[in-house]
C-alpha cells in the first residue's frame, strides 16, 4: 500500500500575515466572473469528461450544496457534496469535494475529495472561521439518531482533528441530518448549528460547552434548508 499523501487543498499553505504586496487599489474598480468549481466538472454531465481530464478519483459530474469560507490566512475553501449523475442523492457514494483559492490567485486549485467515509452518505456541510479556526459541521445520512458530526482545523485547513459526532443532552426532537449554512456564537459563548428539521422545518442545536455536548432548542422554523 502507498503512504497516504493528502490533497493539495491541504498543502504548501502560507501564513499571509504580511499585508500583501498585490493589494487592489479601492479607487480602480475590479469586476471579474468565473466558476468557482474548475472545468470540468463545474457543467460537465458525463463522467467521461472528468475521466479525460484526470480529475482525482471520487469527483463526480453532480456538485451542489456548497459551503463557502474565508480561512484565517485568507485563503478561500469552499466544500461540496458530489455524486454520480443519475445516481441520486440517497446512495452512499456521495463525497466531500474540497477546492481552495489561494491569497493572491485568481484561480482555484482543482477539485480533490476531502471526506468520505465508508458506507455513509456525506450530505451538506457548515465551514464556520472563527478567530483562528475553522469549523466544520456534516451530515450523515444513515447514522441513526446523529444530526452531524464535527471536525476543527487550526491551520488553515491543513489538518484536522479526528472527526467526531457529538453527545446530546435532553430530549431530541425529529431531524433530517442534513446541516444549513449557518453557525455562530452568542455573546454568552453559546454556540448553535442549524439543521434541516423533520419535513418541511429547520431547527437549531445549541452547545454551552464549546462543543462538548449538545441539546436540541425544541422549536423548529417553517422552511427546509432555511437559513436562520
């Protein structure tokens, strides 16, 4: 077997402490639109396109649900969930697709797979920066009586530590495991994840120990997917 290496998303990072030599000058506009996700496989339908263009294994031609977030080097790493087309949504072949625009590029680094775990299907994902770390909240579709699991980096995405699903405390309302993009502290230090609720609802979960254990809110918001 070969020695694992991670992606690239995950390499040569820099610090960018120093105020960067490229700054744009704010009195001279500066408009430009591309893809976020390189193509292919940004609009490619047919999985031979990313065959031929040797994008790392795992990359599949249906990507969506992104979650964006600027990194405390400033770089920029944005996470999708990616499946076959004509597979759906529902099958365990999903993957976590990882891409990263470097401080100073204008370009994104190609797509590589950033999570994927064995017969479990990876369904959204929450990046949260906060001071100096990154947080990251994922679904988990077929992990009974689990909302999300959790991981923090603390260098910019470069590592990550071990993958976690949280203990509850109290009772636990109906849930579809399937994290929206939104997470923050209170000013009391509270913290909340929002989920999709049961059906049509949302609902927000809610750690008083950084993280440690968690308990559900007990009310749920008309809307899926909504961001609170």
């Amino acid at each position: 077997a070969r020695p694992y290496e991670a992606p690239f998303i995950r390499q040569a990072l820099k610090e960018n402490r120093a105020v960067p030599s490229f700054t744009f000058k704010p009195s001279v506009p500066f408009y430009r639109v591309g893809p976020v996700l390189p193509i292919p496989p940004e609009n490619t339908q047919a999985e031979g396109g990313i065959e031929a263009a040797a994008i790392a294994f795992g990359v599949s031609g249906q990507n969506h649900s992104p979650t964006l977030v600027e990194c405390p080097n400033c770089d920029l790493l944005a996470v999708y969930y990616s499946v076959s087309n004509g597979d759906g949504e529902s099958w365990p072949n999903l993957s976590f697709i990882g891409i990263r625009r470097r401080l100073g590029s204008l370009q994104w680094d190609m797509p590589e797979v950033l999570i994927d775990f064995p017969d479990i299907n990876e369904y959204h994902m929450i990046l949260w920066h906060e001071s100096s770390a990154l947080w990251m909240f994922a679904g988990a579709v077929g992990l009974k009586g689990i909302p999300f699991g959790m991981s923090k980096s603390t260098d910019n995405g470069a590592t990550w530590n071990e993958f976690v699903y949280p203990a509850f405390s109290g009772p636990i309302g109906p849930f579809d495991p399937k994290p929206i993009n939104t997470a923050f502290r209170d000013k009391s230090g509270r913290i909340y994840v929002a989920t999709d609720g049961l059906r049509s609802t949302s609902v927000l979960w809610a750690s008083d120990d950084n993280g440690g254990t968690w308990r559900d809110t007990g009310g749920r918001t008309h809307g899926r997917h909504t961001v609170f």
